[in-house]
C-alpha cells in the first residue's frame, strides 16, 4: 500500500535541513522502489519548509519505521509527521 508522508517543518530549522540534506537524499535513494516520489514544499520565498514523501509500505507500521529513520526526522527537523494511506488514482505509472 502507498503512504503520503508529510512532513512541516519546524520554524526557522532552514540550516538544519541544509546540513541533514545529503544524508536525507541518501536515506531516500536507498529505500530503491519502496520510493515511488518526493519533494520538499516550499514557502512564498520559495524556501523548503516541509517535505512529501510517497512510500509503497506493508502496512502503517511500516511506514512509520521508514519515516522515523530518516535522517531529517533524527535531526528533529520536523515539527510534525502525517502518515497517511494513499491511492495514486491518476497518472499512476504502475497501472495498467
């Protein structure tokens, strides 16, 4: 099952996700296809200030392990956490 991850930010934590960011994308690159997309939000500046991550997870508790190791999560960058089940309906590359 697919989870959407979504993460804010806690308020002026910019620099805490600039030094956590390689180890972040790492972290992200190694989950391989249980990483189906992610990106940060942005605010009106155009700063990130949260992030989505969309992961393919047995179930939820699988999907708060996932969030709970990733690095930016280990940095206390985030201020909150919604884990929420998800169904890519449109454009979903997977269907058929």
């Amino acid at each position: 099952m697919l989870y959407a991850l979504l993460c804010t930010d806690r308020p002026d934590h910019l620099q805490v996700r600039l030094d956590t960011r390689t180890a972040h994308l790492n972290y992200l690159n190694g989950l391989g296809d249980r990483l189906k997309f992610a990106g940060p939000f942005l605010d009106d500046d155009g700063k990130p200030n949260g992030s989505l991550v969309v992961i393919d997870a047995s179930d939820v508790a699988a999907a708060r392990s996932i969030a709970a190791g990733d690095p930016y999560a280990k940095a206390g960058l985030f201020a909150s956490v919604d884990i929420r089940p998800w169904n890519w309906a449109i454009k979903n590359p997977d269907s058929k």
